[in-house]
C-alpha cells in the first residue's frame, strides 16, 4: 500500500486535519441586559403604584394599632406576640389565598404589600410609645396630666424616630411585596416578567428586572429618608 493512502488513512491524521469547531457564542450578551433595563421601567407602573398604595394604608393601620396598643395595656399584652408570629407565615404561602379573595389586579399586590409592611411600622411606633422619657413622665404625672394628654403630647412625639425607622424598613420592603403579588396574579409588571423570563431562560431579562426592583426600593428609600430626615429635623430631632 502506498505511504500516501496510509497516511490518509489513519485515525490520528484524520484527527489532526479535522476542522476545529466553531466556539459557541454566550447567549446573553451584556448589551442585551443593558437595554432591557432600560425598557424594563415601562411595564413597572403596577408595582410602583402597588409599593405606593400600600404604604398609605400600612402607615394609617400601622399608626392606629399602635396607639390602640399603647393606649389600652391589655390590647398591647394580647396583639403584640400575635404581630411576632404572624411574620412567621411564609408570604408566598399568602399570595394565592389573596388572588383568590381580590382577584386579579391592583388590590392582591396592596394586600400584600400592607401584610409584608404593616408589622415593621406597628410594632416600631409601639417600642417607641412604650418607651417615653422617664423624667418628663415623672413631671407630666405631678402636674396632673392625663393617659392621652400624656399620650398625645409626650409618648407620640417621642415615639417619632421610632416609627420612622419602621417607615424606613417598609419603604425597603414595599416594592418587594408588590413583585411577590405580581408572581402569583399578575399579568403585567415585573414579577410577571421575571415569570416569563424564568420559563423562558432569559437569564439577561431576569437580572434586569431584578435591577429594577432593587433600583425602586432604593428610590422610595431616598424619598422617604429625605422628608423624614426634614420631620425629625423640625421636631428638635
């Protein structure tokens, strides 16, 4: 046999003259998440609308559990460790039953976020509330002044940086619970782009919507923080 038809015949000729295969190309180019998120913010209205709705309603239940706690000993004794164990149900677990009560729409993702948000606030006003300064007490009791007029005027204004810390927390979780009742009942808004995303293996989508909710929170954060910060400022605080 010829030395050329051996040498063409060979298995380690042929798999040194064998092509080499083209290398694959990453599926989701950092081009590609940057201009998802930019476009991300255009379907975020229900969240943003959600987050906002929701601290509303969480300030004034929050506000009102806490002073009726406050105010009556034994409302305080019997609701506060109920508050402490009803963060210990799962949210996710949550987010059907609400769908199913509300429906679709706007109301499930407030309901969730006022259940998510609700005990930080109740429960700093009312630390705050049962924690007044002992001296002005003191004087406020010699001279004959009342549960409210003590309430009113010393126990709530010095309970103020205590609910703003609350208000703080909750304008961090607000956005968060708003995405949690758009996974489960939502049609449009971030949580469910991320759903589509996730079923889909759009890894590029999801980070972008995670960006976008990290960015809200930290936007409602600064806000917030700012007009608190001026409050507490006007207070002497």
């Amino acid at each position: 046999m010829p030395l050329t038809a051996l040498s063409a015949s060979s298995p380690s000729t042929a798999f040194m003259t064998r092509p080499a295969s083209p290398a694959r190309r990453p599926s989701a180019p950092p081009a590609s998440c940057v201009s998802t998120v930019r476009s991300a913010p255009e379907g975020n209205w229900s969240a943003r609308v959600a987050a906002a709705a929701g601290q509303d309603r969480t300030l004034a239940l929050g506000i009102a559990l806490a002073l009726a706690m406050a105010a009556w000993r034994p409302v305080g004794r019997a609701l506060s460790p109920a508050l402490i164990v009803s963060q210990t149900i799962p949210v996710f677990a949550l987010a059907p039953i609400l769908t199913l009560w509300l429906g679709f729409g706007l109301a499930p993702k407030i309901a969730m976020v006022v259940l998510i948000v609700f005990v930080p606030v109740a429960q700093a006003l009312y630390d705050g509330l049962m924690a007044p300064p002992a001296a002005q007490m003191d004087v406020a009791r010699v001279m004959g002044a009342g549960r409210w007029a003590m309430l009113r005027h010393l126990r709530l204004p010095a309970a103020l940086p205590r609910l703003a810390s609350g208000l703080r927390l909750g304008a961090i979780y607000a956005p968060v619970g708003a995405v949690i009742g758009e996974w489960v009942g939502g049609a449009r808004g971030l949580g469910a782009l991320m759903i589509q995303a996730n079923g889909r293996m759009k890894t590029d989508l999801m980070f972008a919507a995670l960006i976008v909710v990290v960015a809200l929170s930290l936007t409602i954060y600064r806000v917030l923080d700012r007009a608190l910060a001026g409050m507490l400022a006007r207070r002497g605080f």
